[in-house]
C-alpha cells in the first residue's frame, strides 16, 4: 500500500445508505482539501462494470458460487490495478462502496464459501493492499430491505430471502469485532442527519491523523 493517498472503503447490508454516505464523505473531505475519488465495486472501470452486471442481472440459470466468486475478484483486479493503485499513487484518497470484506460477507456468509477460499484469492489479486480504514454503515436487516424494495426493482442479490442478509450482517459484525482498529461502525438506523455527521467525523479524523 502506497503511503500517499488513503483507501477508504464503505461495507454494509443493503439500504443501509452507502452511496448517500460515500457522497458525504467525499464533499467534507474535499471541504477540508483533500484530494479524493469515489467509486464502487463490482465496478469502477469500464471492463469491471460489464462484470457487474453479469453478476446483478436477474437469471434463471442459477449461478455457481464459485462462478460468482470468481467474477468478483475478476473485476476487482481490474478496478485495483487500472483505478485504485493508480490514483493512490498519485496522493489521492480512493472511497470505495464495497470491496473484498463484502466477498467475505456476501459470499461467505451469506453462500457459504469457505473462507480460507476467499483468502487465497485476496492475497493472490491483492498482495498486501488493504483498506486504511473500513466504515460499516450497520442497520437491521428488515430496515435495509424496507428501504431497498422502496427503490424500486430488486437486483439478483437483493431478491435473497432475510436470511442470507442476516448471515451477511453478522459476518460484518465478526469481522469488525476482530479489527476494532480498522473497522468504524455506524449505526445506519439512525436518523439521516445524525449519519451524516458521524461519518463527517471520521473522515476529519482520518484526515487529522496523518497531519
């Protein structure tokens, strides 16, 4: 990991409010002038997106577990090595909606893939890149699901039954108990305003840090 810029990434269940909150991030950072993009994942390059949607697209061929586990580290070594490593290196800071604690979350909580699986790939896509600091916007799974249906159409993963998200939630909440230093937890059932202030304030934290 480059010292230069800060890799940030933004975990969570669905409707938890990532991309509200990633878009706040990115505007108190960039009032306090720090140089910053944001992107997601799946995605984040022309060739990453592609894989998104053959990952969110509704099928009735069911979709091997490690066919998708492999499609999300396919477009993650893409996203990685075109975008993010890139822009670090150049002194940005990378805000990302997801990255691979939400493999470990999604697909081996929520389907079950060993983890030592997931490791392996990590480590061979990643080498030793890690996020500075994870924030996991936290709500109950029934909240997050009200306000996912309320968006609209549901993509493949969003159509899991409760159970699966559950799974997914409380593989977030080990993980994060395990790397207290790296993971900030924020309770995303709260209301909007005090959200927002509380991830305005870590990222003035992070950024106070390295002065």
């Amino acid at each position: 990991m480059s010292s230069a810029g800060r890799f940030i990434t933004f975990e969570g269940t669905e409707g938890v409010g990532k991309s509200t909150q990633i878009s706040n991030a990115a505007e108190t950072l960039k009032a306090v002038g720090v140089d910053c993009i944001v992107t997601r994942e799946p995605g984040g390059t022309p060739m990453a997106e592609a894989i998104r949607e053959l990952l969110l697209a509704p099928r009735d061929e069911p979709v091997n577990d490690l066919t998708e586990l492999l499609l999300m580290f396919a477009a993650r070594a893409q996203h990685l090595h075109t975008l993010i490593l890139p822009a670090l290196e150049k002194g940005q800071w990378v805000l990302c909606d997801r990255f691979t604690d939400a493999t470990f979350a999604y697909q081996g909580g929520g389907r079950g893939v060993p983890l030592e699986r997931i490791a392996l790939l990590e480590n061979l896509v990643q080498g030793d890149v890690r996020p500075d600091h994870v924030v996991l916007l936290d709500a109950p799974v029934e909240t997050g699901m009200t306000r996912a249906r309320n968006r609209g159409q549901l993509d493949r993963f969003e159509q899991e039954a409760v159970s699966f998200f559950q799974r997914i939630r409380d593989t977030y909440l080990a993980r994060a108990a395990a790397e207290p230093a790296r993971y900030n937890i924020v309770d995303a059932a709260a209301p909007l305003e005090a959200v927002s202030a509380q991830v305005s304030e870590l990222m003035c934290k992070f950024q106070s840090d390295l002065l």
